[in-house]
C-alpha cells in the first residue's frame, strides 16, 4: 500500500512538474510573442509615419511648385502689360546715366567710337559732324584724328571730317551728314537704344525670368 501511495504521489509531482514547465514555457513564448508583436507593431507605425510623411513632404513640394509657377506666369504677364512703361524707365535711366557721362574723362572716347561707326556706315569721302553743344567742345582736332586712324585701320579708307555749321543737338549724341547732305548716320543716344530695343527688351526678360526657367 505505501508503494502505491509513493508511485502516486511520484506521478503526481511528475505531473506538477510538466505542468509548471508547460506553465513556464507558454509565458515564455507568450512574451517572446508579444515582444515580437510590439516589434513589428513598432515597425509598422515607423512605416506609415514616414509613408506619411513622404506624402506630405511630395505634397508640399508639388504645392510649392504651383505656387511658384503661378507666380512666375504672373509676373511675366505683368511684365508683358506693363513692358512698355518697364522699357521707358529704363531707356530714361540710361539716357540719365549717358548725359552724365559727358564731363568724364573718358567720354571722349564713347565720341569716337559713335563718329567711327557713323563714319563706317556712311563710307563718304567727306562728312560733317553735329552734336549737342557739351558734345561739340569736346570735337577737336586731335579727336578726329583718332576717329580718322580707327577708321583707316577698319577699312583703309580716308575721311575727310569736319564740325557742322548747323546749330548744336538738342540732343545727346552725334549725327554724321554727308557733304552733300544726301544721307546721313544718327547716332544720338535716343537713335541707339531705338535700334537696340529688342536686344533691351530680351535681357530685360532674362533678368527678369532666368531664375524661375526650371519652374
């Protein structure tokens, strides 16, 4: 009887002790299954937040750009209204800074420049100059000389040049006329930017826009 008492109090602590280890490994893998979850949860949430803010941040980015971009167009539209009184500003300023210009040193070498290219353009043998009246103090004989030997050494050609007995310009710049007085080279200050309105009003724009051409 105490044998079987023994053999059964040893199958029941058996028993205990599985069922403990069972106990022990069931809460192990419970928690090693909840670390793994909150894990993955982690993971998961880490995903959608940058996901998210991926999104937001490709969102941003395309708001961005429309907004530029509107910006952008509208200036240029306004450009394109107001590109008549943007360009007289700017013919105004320049014709501001050429007229101070006059008392430098070195305008007379802008002098030069303007009779040789008249010069060039009319190809006569003789012509007279006219300018204003700040300009033609400035108009002596040592100055057409100079203009005499750029023109020689452009298109080896002779002329004869000589100050207009016509009153002063009124203004800025010198009008070159044929003896004859046929024909005859303007280039006064006003003429200038006249010819080269186009090429002002494009680097006006590139000013402008060059900046936003990616937009």
């Amino acid at each position: 009887m105490e044998l079987v008492e023994k053999g059964k109090a040893a199958l029941i602590a058996s028993i205990e002790s599985d069922a403990q280890a069972d106990k022990e490994r069931i809460i192990r893998q419970a928690e090693e299954q909840a670390v793994e979850k909150r894990q993955y949860a982690e993971k998961k949430v880490q995903s959608i937040l940058d996901e998210a803010r991926q999104k937001a941040e490709e969102q941003a980015e395309i708001i961005k750009r429309k907004i530029l971009s509107d910006v952008g167009t509208e200036i240029k539209r306004s450009f394109l209204r107001e590109q008549g009184t943007i360009m007289q500003n700017v013919v105004d300023l320049v014709e501001k800074k050429m007229y101070s210009m006059i008392e430098e040193p070195c305008y007379s070498n802008i002098l030069i420049n303007w009779i040789t290219e008249a010069a060039i353009g009319l190809d006569v043998e003789s012509a007279e100059i006219n300018a204003s009246e700040k300009e033609r103090s400035l108009i002596d004989e040592r100055l057409l000389s100079d203009v005499r030997e750029k023109i020689q050494n452009n298109n080896g050609k002779t002329i004869e040049l000589m100050l207009s007995e016509s009153s002063p310009l009124e203004s800025q710049g010198i009008v070159l006329t044929a003896v004859n007085g046929r024909i005859a080279f303007n280039n006064q200050v006003k003429t200038i930017l006249s010819r080269n309105q186009r090429q002002i009003r494009i680097m006006m724009y590139n000013i402008l826009f060059s900046d936003n051409q990616e937009v």
